[in-house]
C-alpha cells in the first residue's frame, strides 16, 4: 500500500476549490450526469457545502480524489428526501440494535458521504483510501456513523472485501447510477475489519500518511 498517497482536509478556499473543479471534471465532463452549463466557472457546488468538510486524497503532491462529509443543518442530509428518510429512524431492513444505537445518537453523531470520486483509473482510491479516511474522520470527531448512497458497484467490491456497508433500503438510482442506500459504524469498520481483513484494518490505523488535523470546523467553506 503506496505511502506516496496523502490524506488530509481541504482547509483552505484554494483546496476546496481545486476539489470542486475535479468534481466538475468527473461528474459533468467525463460521466456527464450533470449539464456543464449549469457551472459556467468549472466549479461544482451545492448548497450543502457550507455544512461539509472535504476530504482529499493526493498523489505526487495532486490531487486524485476525495469526498463531503455533510453535517445535519437546517437543509437536513442531501439524500433524505430521496429515500423518504428522517435519520436517525432507519426502514425496514435493519437489525434492531443498529437502530436503537443510532436513535441514542442521534443527527449529531451521523456525517452523510457524498461526492466519492476519483481520476480515472483510481479504483484503489475507492476501497482502502475511502475507509481509512472514514475511519479517521471519525475517530477524530466522534462520529458514530456515516450514512451513504453509494455507486452500486462499489458496494459490491465493499462486500468483497468484508467492508461492513449496511443497506437500509433497495437500489435506487441517483445522479446517473443506481445506487445502495447504507450505512457504516465506525466500531463496525474497526471490529470487523480487524477480524476479516487484517491488511486493510492495519492501514486504516496507519497514521503515517494521514496529514494535518482531522477535527471539523463550523461551516465548511469558511475554514
């Protein structure tokens, strides 16, 4: 596992912008599930930005991927109103126990994931990068867990690779791809990990390529 791969938190403008213009790149020129008209500056936003905190992976000092962690607001997470959810309450198929813990912890020990992306042929970026920075975001701020909707595919390797990716919901499809709605624990990530997949379960806790202080701060785009 390439220790020329950083992570860290995009805090400056400079970096959140940079990460903004990859997301422009993927999702609205090379998947074009979105109309590049509609970001004439070549900059992909939302609304929910200024609630998300911006993890970036880098290569070679650049950048190769990353994603948004949102917290809740007065906007809610961005995926409730597409599954007709109001986390913490979960539906249907979720084991009793996962739903009492997050009912204890409510909205503010849960983050929604978004935007995972990468460059092209940055698979490696979507498996073990991706849950040593969740593993880190959290254990940083005290997350309990993440909720997602995410690529189906990816999902699928997650199972591969024993990644315990909870669905809560049936597939559905979602900015150009179906998607599963799931979640993660973080005691989950660790537990598991360590006891099916000791290799990623030593890098996740590897901090020798986790850069910078991992704790959020108020307001995303004025960090």
């Amino acid at each position: 596992m390439d220790n020329g791969v950083i992570m860290k938190i995009a805090r400056s403008s400079q970096e959140i912008e940079l990460f903004q213009r990859l997301l422009f790149q993927v999702y609205c020129c090379e998947l074009k599930w979105h109309d590049p008209l509609r970001f004439p500056a070549g900059i992909f936003s939302d609304e929910y930005d200024a609630h998300g905190t911006f993890i970036t992976v880098l290569k070679g000092g650049e950048l190769v991927g990353g994603f948004r962690m949102v917290k809740d607001s007065a906007l809610g997470f961005p995926h409730e109103p597409l599954l007709s959810l109001k986390l913490p309450r979960l539906n249907g198929c979720v084991d009793e126990p996962v739903k009492e813990k997050l009912m204890d912890v409510g909205r503010g020990g849960l983050r929604e994931i978004t935007r995972l992306i990468s460059r092209r042929g940055g698979k490696r970026l979507l498996t073990i990068d991706f849950v040593k920075s969740v593993y880190w975001h959290g254990s940083s701020n005290g997350v309990t867990a993440y909720f997602m909707a995410i690529d189906m595919s990816f999902f699928l390797l997650c199972q591969q690779l024993f990644i315990p990716l909870l669905p809560i919901d049936v597939p559905r499809h979602c900015e150009g791809s179906w998607t599963v709605p799931c979640i993660v624990l973080v005691e989950d990530l660790v537990n598991v990990m360590k006891e099916r997949n000791r290799g990623i379960w030593e890098y996740m806790t590897d901090g020798s390529n986790v850069v910078g202080d991992w704790r959020e701060r108020t307001g995303g785009l004025s960090s």
